[in-house]
C-alpha cells in the first residue's frame, strides 16, 4: 500500500523558517515526480512546487519563488521543502503528493489532477 507521511510542520513568526518532509513507502520512489500542495481555510488545493524523478527539474509557484527550495533522496525515499522567509499568507495545511510515472527526468506538474497519492499533510501557521 502506497503511503506518504508529512512533518516538520509547526508554527513560526513571519520571516522565518521551516524545514518539511515527507517520506514514502510502497512504491519505487524514483519512478515518479512529486510535489507539494496547500490549502487554506476556504480554498482549494495549490500547487507549490514540484520536482522531477530525479530531481533535474524543479518548478515553483509564483507565490514562493526565491523563498521555497524543493527536493528530493531517492536512496532515502525522501521529499523535502525548505521554506525560507515566511509570510502569513503561507499559512495552510501542506500536503505531499506523487504524480504519475514519467519515463522524462525532467517533467514537472502543479495540476492536482496529474497526482495519484497524497499524504494527510502537516500544518503550516506563519504569525504577523
């Protein structure tokens, strides 16, 4: 069974910094690209960011450009998102996604529809 498990959530004053994980199991991690999600209160799912198979390609919403760096372990079956100079509006529930198999060692996607398996997120508060 194909499991993704988020931490490193938590609450933080504006300007600064957490570090999240998420870790998977039940599938072969580098065979497929994975992403972040988030969702606030009375919103839909975003997409953050995304990083290919291998980790080559990256991409970022524009909300968290230069601030949010994504990536990955494939040894660790690991997925990380450093998030650097915190806003409130970065306030929400993160979620860690897998998109389907992709033979391209570049290929990312933010479509919530392209993701098969999501974790049960990790809680994300940013203080003004």
């Amino acid at each position: 069974q194909v499991s993704l498990v988020e931490s490193g959530g938590g609450l933080v004053q504006a300007g600064g910094s957490l570090r999240l994980s998420c870790t998977a199991s039940g599938l072969t991690f580098g065979n497929y690209p994975i992403g972040w999600f988030r969702q606030a209160p009375g919103k839909g799912r975003e997409g953050v960011s995304c990083i290919s198979r291998n980790g080559r390609g990256t991409r970022y919403a524009e909300s968290v450009k230069g601030r949010f760096t994504i990536s990955r372990d494939n040894a660790k079956n690991t997925l990380q998102l450093q998030m650097n100079s915190l806003k409130p509006e970065d306030t929400a529930m993160y979620y860690c996604a897998a998109a389907r198999y992709s033979g391209d060692y570049y290929y990312t996607t933010l479509l919530e529809p392209d993701f098969d398996y999501w974790g049960q997120g990790t809680q994300v508060t940013v203080s003004s």
